[in-house]
C-alpha cells in the first residue's frame, strides 16, 4: 500500500493537507522515489561531501557540492542510512554513497524513499528540479526511460492517470 498509489512523485507533486505535518498541503520539493530499505545509492554528481545533516525523519541527506563548501549549487540525496562517505570525502557520479533509508514511518514495510534535489544559493536555498539540469548526453536516455516506468507502473495498478505525459520536462510539475 502506497501513499499515493505511486513509486514517484515529481517534483511539484502537490501532498495535500492531511498527509502534511502541519496540516497544510504543500508542493514536493523534490522528486521522491519509493523503493526497498537498504539498496545501494549513488551520488548524482562528481565533486566533495559538503554535509550531512541528520533529517526530521532521523535519516540523512548527503549534500554535494564543487569543491565541498556550501555554496549557490548543492546537489543532495536525501533519507539515506549506513552512508560509505563522510564530509569532506571526493565522490564520483554513479559511487555508491549510502543505502535507502526510511522517510520517517510513512513507508509500507519493507519500502523507503530516496529523494534527489539541487539547492540554488540563497538563505535559505530554493529547490529546483534536477530533472531541467540534465546533461545533454543522457537527457533523451533518461526521458524515454521515465515514461517507460511511468507507464510500467500505471499498467501494474491499473491507473493511466497516475503520471501526466505532456509534462514538459518529465519529473517537474512546476
């Protein structure tokens, strides 16, 4: 039993007001993925562990940056355990870096979630979808793989309506 019925929620996926803490809906900061506790996680990006800070749900986000300070660009995977890296560490795009971790009890058993952003400068920093700074060289790749999950899981729950196609960049609802 899924949340909302779905492995993925965009960004700009609207949590509406009763799965909120606070009681208000909210838009998803960034893409959510709901997969099995304890599988490998890799980095998004190369460059140097800025920080680490444990997260509401008590699990962690691995933020990356250029050269391991926080600055206008971090790069974060969130709700992540047993990370394999500390601060200050290189990493590599495609390293393993961590496992899935929970997101703080709201998982069906067995399950966890791993969310990916990028923070743009600022105090506080703004999300943005990660999805609209792809690299040319995988974007089409990474698209056409999307929508085949997408369409895959929507098949299996027997829901067509699960995940807009004429997203512009799929992955962002802005």
């Amino acid at each position: 039993k899924l949340q909302f019925n779905r492995l993925f929620m965009p960004y700009g996926f609207v949590i509406p007001s009763n799965s909120t803490s606070n009681g208000d809906s909210k838009s998803n900061p960034q893409p959510t993925y709901v997969v099995p506790l304890g599988p490998p996680v890799r980095s998004l990006v190369d460059g140097v562990v800025a920080a680490m800070p444990i997260l509401w749900s008590k699990d962690i986000s691995i933020q990356v940056t250029t050269d391991g300070k926080l600055q206008k660009w971090i790069y974060e995977t969130e709700h992540v355990k047993n990370p394999k890296v500390k601060v200050g560490d290189q990493v590599k795009a495609g390293q393993v870096i961590a496992e899935v971790g929970s997101f703080g009890g709201g998982d069906p058993p067995g399950f966890g979630a791993v969310e990916i952003g990028i923070l743009k400068g600022g105090n506080p920093p703004q999300h943005v979808c990660p999805f609209a700074y792809l690299d040319d060289s995988i974007k089409e790749e990474t698209f056409t793989k999307m929508k085949a999950f997408f369409k895959s899981w929507e098949e299996y729950v027997g829901d067509q309506t699960l995940y807009d196609e004429s997203m512009p960049i799929h992955g962002c609802l802005t």
